[in-house]
C-alpha cells in the first residue's frame, strides 16, 4: 500500500485541490451527463418537458440507487414449507446440518 505524504502548507493545499476536484468531477459528471441526455430525448425529440440540474442530480442518483439494487442485491429471500414451521421441524440452517449438528 502507498502512502502520499504531506509536506509544509503547500503539500496540504495540493491535497485539499486535488480531493475536492476528484469529488467534484466524481459527482458532476453522472449529473451533468444525465441532464444533457434527459433534454436531448426528451426534450428535442419527443418534446417533451426538460430538467435543471437539480432534477437531474434526483435523477441520477435514483438511478444508481436501483443500478445498485439490481446488480448487487444484498436481500436473501428463504422459503419454507408450512408444514415444517408448524410440524416443530422449524427452519434449518443447512451448513449447521450438514456439520452433523
């Protein structure tokens, strides 16, 4: 692992640049691209209504928001028999049984 070190006040002004213009570009861009295509389509083509920049930032993070929950879903469903809930059988954990536990 590298580290960067910070030398004097002028090495510390050069990280605090350098960290603002990477968190910038990182949020401005996903913004600014999803504007410029929602007015493209929408607005030029269908004619339909145009966003600011603020919508646009609602709506680009919307839209990584379900990216992330459609690609990198972190909900694990488990389904179960009636009978096996109720018959004192309950839900079995299958690496504990395979265990011999």
């Amino acid at each position: 692992m590298k580290f960067y070190e910070i030398k004097g006040f002028w090495g510390l002004a050069h990280f605090i640049v350098m960290a603002a213009l990477v968190l910038s570009c990182l949020t401005l861009v996903p913004i600014l691209l999803t504007m410029v295509t929602w007015n493209a389509v929408m607005g030029d083509l269908l004619e339909g209504p145009t966003i600011g920049f603020w919508q646009a930032a609602l709506l680009a993070a919307a839209l990584m928001l379900g990216a992330h929950m459609v690609f990198k879903p972190e909900i694990e469903f488990k389904f179960y028999r009636e009978e096996d809930l109720l018959g004192g059988n309950g839900p079995q954990d299958s690496d504990s049984s395979k265990k011999g536990h």
